[in-house]
C-alpha cells in the first residue's frame, strides 16, 4: 500500500537527449542521464532503446523523482561500452527537460562522449561570472575551466611568433576540436591525393621548356578566373587589378611621396602618365599608389633542394584617367645602385616582363605567410585557444564565437605539419623555405597592429578609400558593418551599461591572454588588454569574427584561382634577379619560374587551401544553438536577413563584371578558418 503511495508521488520529467548531425556521432554504447536541480539530483537513469543513438536523431525517456528537483540546472550524461565491443565514441548536440509544470529547459551541449567518459551541461541561459547564481553552478564552473585548462594548453611552435595549441598531431587534439572525417586515417591536407584529383602528369625536377608544357598539365579553362589569368597575366592592367581583387588585396598604399630608396624621377615615367601632367601632380592628386616588399629585405633564401632566390621589390602604380591601375616603376631591391635598375614599361618586352614576375613572386610569399597564415590561420588559433581557456559554456560571448572558431585548431595543426614544418611545402617548394619563412613570420608579427586588422581603420591608413572598383574593399566593408551590428545587438543584450563590460573579469581576463600569449605582450600592437565601453567591446568581437570569416575568405578562396597558372604567381625563382637592363631572354624567364615537380606541389597544395572545407558552415549559419534566449535567436535573424541583402548586392555588381568577385560573397564565406 505504501509502495502503491509512493508511485502516485512520484514526479515525472521527460527528457529527450539528441544525438548531433555531424558526421559518425551515433553510437551503440550504453548512455544514461541523471538530473541536476536547485533542490535535488535524480538517480542515474539507463535510456534503453532497441536501437543504437543514430545521428540527427533524439531519444526521450520520462525519470521518476521522488520529489521535486526545483529548477533543473545541469544534466549529466554518462556512457558505458560494451564489454567485448571496441569504444564507439557519441557526439551529443543538445538535450531538452520537461517538468511537470510544463516549463522546458534547453541544455546545449555539441560536444563528445568517448570511453566511459561523463559529461556535465549546463543549462543553455547565457551568464556572466556573477550570474552562476548557485553553490552547484560555481562548482560546475570551476571543473569546466579547470578542465579546458589542463586540455587546451599553450605552446611555442618557434620563438617571437604567436603561440600555439600544444599538440604535435590533429588526431592527437581533443574530440571536440577534430573535423569529423570520413576516414581516421591520413591527413586533411594530402597533397598526393590533391595531385591525383586534379589529374596532374608525373613532372621532374626539370625546367619549363615551353609555357605550353605548363598548359598541357593542367585543364586551366575548367574554372573561369585560372583561364583569364592565363589569358591576361602579361597585361599590365591585369597586373595592377590584381592589387585591388586578387588573392592579395591588402597591401596597395596610396604613395604621398617617392621614398628616397625608390627614386623614380619624372623624366623616367612622364611617357605613361599622359601629357600636361607630372609624377609629383599625380602624387598630390592621389593618383599613385605603392607596393613595397620590404619585409622580405635581406632574407636568404631557400637553398634546398637546391639554391633558390628571393628579393624585396617596390612597384609603383598609377591609377591612369581610365580608372585602370598600371604598374610604372619597378624596384628588385631595396637599396638604390647602379646594379639595381629600376624598370620601367618602355624597356625590352622580356625585361619588363620578368621584373613584374619577380614582384609577382614577392607578392605570393608575402600572401601565403602573413596575409594568409599569420593573420587569418595564426590569429584566429589564438582567439580560439583564449576563448577555450577563459571562457566558459554559458558565457555570451562564448557562445558568440565559438561557430566561428570551429574546428581552427584541426586546420592549424595539419597546416604545421604540411606547409611550415622542417622538410614541409615550405621547404619543398617555396623561395621563403628554410628558415627564412620564421623570419619573416617574426617580421610581420612585429609589424602588425591591432588598427591594422579592423578593416575601417586599416583602408583609412593605406589611403585606399576612394579607388575606383576596389571591389574587396566594398564588400569587405558590407560584411564588417553586417557583424558589427549583429555583435552590437548581441552586447546590447547581456552588457546594459559600459561598466557592465568593465566588471565582467571574464572578458578582460580573455583579452589580457590574447595579448599575452598571441601577441607577446608587445606594447607596440596596440591591443587591448582589457575593455573599457562597450563600443570598444564591439569593434574588438567584430575585428576577431571578421577576421575568422570574411578576411579568411578574401586571402583564402582565390589561391587556386591566381595562382594555378605559376607565372602569375610564382613559388620561388631559380635564378638570380637582373642587375642590369637588356640582358633578359624569353629562355631567361622560363628558367628562373619554379620547375615541375614545385609546380605539381604548389598546385596542389593551393587547390587543397582553396577547397571549401570538409564541415563548411556559410557564415550566419548556427547549427549549433548554443543562444537559447528569444531575443538572441532574432539578433541572428537579423544578421541572416543582412547578409542576404548583401549576397544579392554583390551578385547583382558582378552581373555586370568580366570578372566577378565572389569572394565575400555570404553563401561563400566560412564562418570560420576550417581549410
């Protein structure tokens, strides 16, 4: 009769725990669940089922309490393997609690079990230090942060470059941190296969007889950019554009004066600039631009497999009454001398030609090792690392960044060992190899300034705001005012105040270990160390999203593109750089481009970078809710409906192009440095 009692008080909550869509997260494997609440903790409860767990698919069962367990703070999640059976890891997406009085609570988790392993979710509302309004909560908290402490550690990959994650392997990451493949076996980044895909003949070490032995490698007219570049990389229109669209588009800077160390007079450059002008009228008008390879200066160069050459040219540009960027001067190095011409339009054909090479090869290092690794892949590791380090599940911001730091850590790791470590492509196939690539990573390290990642600052300070059909600096702005004002939506949300942002230890603390770890403590950088209003809040979440998304997609997405034809963009140069005019051949460019078997690495290489990533996610897509809030959910709204008025600007632009620029395009755009 009392047992009978019992049961009629007992309390019953339904619980539906999802397994995540993600690629192998279902398992076969034994998994319970026991209730955590303001008044109580349930008994650990087997969720049996005649199936195993299947991806994208929940599972519900109803536990019985004995009372009522107040409001549900965490649930625990426990998995057993079977006892002759190999573990078979679960990848849970998120579990939802309906109590009797018909409240539901959401628990995102997006996380995996492996082993016989425990997992502990807390429940989805975003809080802030002070918020963990519980004895329980605060103990949660503690072990979460303890936990990800001891598993993401920092570690230094080479000295005066940002740290890294401390893991020599991508399979040696934690589970949460890898990209689910197909296979475990292998790496992402497999150049064979990458050369095998793309249907590359067997090449030696020799030189290039002919350009048409490049062209025959390769089916170069499959994708529309790699076939105009073919067809135009000797232009000098071409040339200039690609300072403003192509796979490089940060370092044009509007020239105020001709650098002493540049010295291009007037009398040599007055036949291109147009009659009743002068090199110093177009230079007050705004009409001269520069590019300078100053940080490769006094850099050697790669000597293996055999000796390489690597030089820091200067190239001034015009922008002509066509509106068309054109090169006028070019500089191999950087101290002026008599050996060490500077090269203009009107000298001989091949003359020109393999000085525009030469800045060409310049560009492409300085692209693929800082535009590229450092201030894209590099960065977003550290962002990714402090976030994990400092900030925990429940946090807003957290919650904000953690879809577009996703899956950094993977990439990041197999790039170390495919591109920069000891014998990798780097080495392999690259002028910058050897140690000279460090170097310049230290170079520009030093270099960088927080002003020069936020985008609005960065053009004001090159000067580039008003040049004609600069299209990365049009849509780059579009995407940057787009995350501002979804992060301003977001701030507004859990910070009502500046003093809000200043006693939230959280965040200071995360911008303090960015600067600390990432950016070496260097006054010079100019980053913050701590927040003081939320509009400085803002413009920093903005710069780290942006920085992950769209400017990760504008130096990231075109490589294949620019690059497959080499001429254009050359790896290393195998022979020296002229000294003097008029001694350059047609044989003389085709023996100082890389040779076949760097061409066959680059190639592939480049086409594996330019690959959309294995689990792409386009930007403003969050498959994992981790904002439970309804006020949350219509900020991303927002944001979504934003980014879709800008997809049909830009494609309604490109309608009207020769060659369209995608490459900010929302649907093209990662939210996050995953390939």
């Amino acid at each position: 009769m009392l047992d009978n009692l019992r049961v009629k008080m007992s309390i019953n909550y339904r619980v539906t725990v999802n397994t995540g869509d993600v690629l192998s997260a279902g398992t076969i494997d034994k998994i319970s669940v026991s209730l955590v609440g303001s008044l109580g903790v349930s008994d650990i409860v087997r969720i049996w089922s005649l199936t195993p767990f299947v991806q994208g698919v929940g599972k519900s069962l109803y536990m019985k309490t004995k009372s009522d367990l107040g409001d549900i703070l965490l649930v625990r999640l426990y998995k057993q393997k079977h006892t002759l059976l190999p573990e078979d890891s679960w990848y849970c997406g998120h579990i939802t609690v309906e109590a009797p009085n018909n409240r539901v609570y959401y628990f995102p988790c997006y996380a995996w079990l492996s082993d016989s392993d425990s997992l502990e979710v807390i429940e989805g509302t975003a809080r802030k230090r002070h918020e963990y309004n519980s004895a329980t909560l605060e103990e949660h908290r503690r072990k979460e942060m303890q936990k990800r402490q001891e598993t993401y550690q920092w570690n230094a990959f080479a000295p005066r470059i940002p740290k890294s994650i401390n893991c020599e392997k991508a399979s040696n990451l934690p589970r949460d941190a890898q990209i689910p493949l197909q296979r475990k076996i292998g790496t992402l980044l497999n150049v064979d296969s990458a050369i095998l895909e793309l249907g590359l003949k067997p090449m030696s070490h020799a030189v290039w007889g002919k350009l048409s032995e490049l062209r025959s490698q390769f089916d170069f007219c499959r994708l529309p950019v790699s076939a105009y570049v073919m067809k135009h990389w000797k232009e000098d229109t071409f040339f200039g554009y690609q300072y403003l669209n192509g796979s490089n588009p940060i370092l044009i800077k509007q020239c105020s004066e001709i650098p002493p160390k540049f010295p291009v007079t007037n009398e040599m450059v007055s036949l291109f600039l147009g009659a009743n002008t002068s090199l110093q009228q177009e230079v007050q008008k705004g009409n001269i631009f520069i590019v300078d390879y100053e940080l490769l200066d006094g850099i050697a160069a790669n000597s293996k497999p055999k000796q390489q050459y690597l030089e820091a040219p200067m190239c001034l540009l015009h922008l002509n009454p066509a509106n068309e960027l054109v090169p006028i001067a070019i500089q191999l190095r950087q101290q002026p001398g008599p050996a060490n011409p500077i090269f203009l339009p009107s000298d001989s054909k091949h003359d020109w030609r393999l000085a525009k090479i030469w800045v060409r090869h310049a560009d492409a290092q300085i692209h693929q090792l800082v535009s590229h690794l450092l201030k894209t892949h590099l960065f977003a590791e550290i962002f990714c690392i402090a976030t994990l380090r400092k900030l925990p599940s429940a946090h807003p911001v957290f919650k904000l960044l953690m879809p577009h730091l996703k899956f950094t850590l993977h990439i990041n790791t197999e790039a170390r060992t495919l591109l920069i470590s000891e014998g990798g492509i780097f080495d392999q196939a690259f002028s910058t190899g050897g140690t000279a690539k460090l170097i310049i990573l230290q170079r520009a390290l030093e270099h960088t300034t927080y002003s020069s990642l936020c985008l609005p600052e960065d053009l004001a300070s090159r000067r580039v705001e008003k040049i004609p059909n600069y299209y990365y600096r049009d849509d780059a702005l579009k995407i940057w005012s787009a995350i501002n004002k979804f992060i301003e939506n977001i701030v507004d949300l859990y910070y009502e105040s500046d003093a809000s942002v200043q006693e939230d230890a959280e965040i200071q603390e995360w911008a303090t270990e960015i600067f600390t770890e990432g950016f070496l403590a260097r006054p010079s950088s100019g980053f913050p160390t701590s927040f003081y209003t939320k509009a400085d809040f803002v413009k920093y979440l903005t710069m780290v999203i942006f920085t992950c998304s769209g400017q990760h997609s504008s130096v990231n997405g075109g490589q294949f593109d620019w690059g497959s034809w080499v001429p254009n963009n050359p790896s290393t140069m195998q022979k020296p750089a002229p000294t003097e005019k008029g001694k350059v051949s047609k044989e003389d460019i085709l023996f100082t481009l890389p040779g076949k078997t760097a061409t066959a690495s680059v190639l592939a290489t480049i086409h594996l970078l330019s690959k959309p990533a294995p689990s792409s996610t386009k930007l403003g897509t969050y498959v994992e809710e981790r904002f439970t809030e309804v006020t949350a959910k219509a900020c991303i709204e927002e944001f979504q409906e934003a980014l879709l008025k800008i997809e049909e600007e830009i494609v309604k632009r490109n309608e009207g192009l020769e060659l369209k620029y995608t490459y900010f395009l929302p649907s093209v755009i990662d939210n996050s440095v995953a390939i």
